[in-house]
C-alpha cells in the first residue's frame, strides 16, 4: 500500500492502449485498486506505461506462442481446469500494477536528511521490492512456470 494521501485525481485518466494480444489498462482502476492517490496524472501515466512495457517484454515469448496457436488475444487463451474465468488477466493486471507501484514507491522516496527520513525511504525500498516480487510471481502464474522466492542472508 502507498500512503499518498486520500484525495483521488479530479478528474478520469485516460485508459491506456496496449499492444492488442493484453488489456488495456485503466488508470483510475489502479488508484482506486491500488490506493494511490495524490499522485499526478502525468506521473501515474508514467509508471503504467512503462510497467506495461517491462511486463510485456517478459512476456513476449509467452504472447507469440499464443499467437502462433492461433490465439488472437488472451481472451482466447484456454484456461486449466482448476482456474476460473479472467484469472489471465487478472494475473497481467497484477503484474503491471506491481510494477508500477514499485516504480512510483522508488520516486516518491522521502528527500529528507533526517534519520527519521532516512527509515522511511529504506522502508519504500523494500516495499518497492515485495511488489517487483509480486509482478515476478504473477507472471510466473501466468506462464505456468515454477516460483520460488530466496532470500541471501
């Protein structure tokens, strides 16, 4: 979760076009999933844009398999037996929100000086971490691939 503050932007984001074979992604549908908030347009815009790029770069390979199989989009992709309907998307939406919100925790870090200040943005950095390990796991999930979280100690 980010605590940016609890006013939504005035007014609605425009939804942002992907490359066909994913969805489109609705900004305002991150705020108000996501909880963020007090974060301008432009800069939410940004991170999405560039969340959905890194995800679809990752998931590449996957996307031409898919096509080469004939499947158009993932609307079209079949599902295993033991999920349910949308859990597809749901899983690329996951995985860009995440991205996107490690991006916008690393660039909203606390330019204080104080120790204090200090805390906080080491904090930020490994929320912005557990979430780039959620958008990790999440296209993992997707692709059917093991996931397998280490910690160096």
């Amino acid at each position: 979760m980010i605590a940016h503050g609890t006013n939504p932007p005035s007014q609605p984001l425009e939804t942002i076009a992907n490359n066909g074979f994913w969805p489109q992604i609705d900004p305002n549908a991150f705020c108000e999933e996501e909880r963020v908030h007090n974060v301008t347009p432009k800069r939410i815009q940004q991170a999405l844009r560039a969340a959905i790029a890194d995800v679809n770069r990752q998931l590449a390979s996957y996307q031409a398999e898919q096509q080469e199989s004939g499947r158009a989009t993932i609307d079209d992709v079949p599902i295993e037996p033991w999920q349910t309907p949308g859990d597809l998307q749901l899983l690329y939406l996951r995985a860009v929100y995440a991205q996107a919100q490690a991006d916008l925790l690393e660039r909203y870090r606390d330019a204080s000086a104080t120790g204090e200040g200090d805390k906080l943005g080491e904090a930020k950095d490994l929320a912005a971490d557990d979430y780039r390990a959620d958008a990790r796991w999440a296209i993992a999930e997707l692709t059917g691939r093991n996931h397998t979280t280490v910690d160096l100690i």
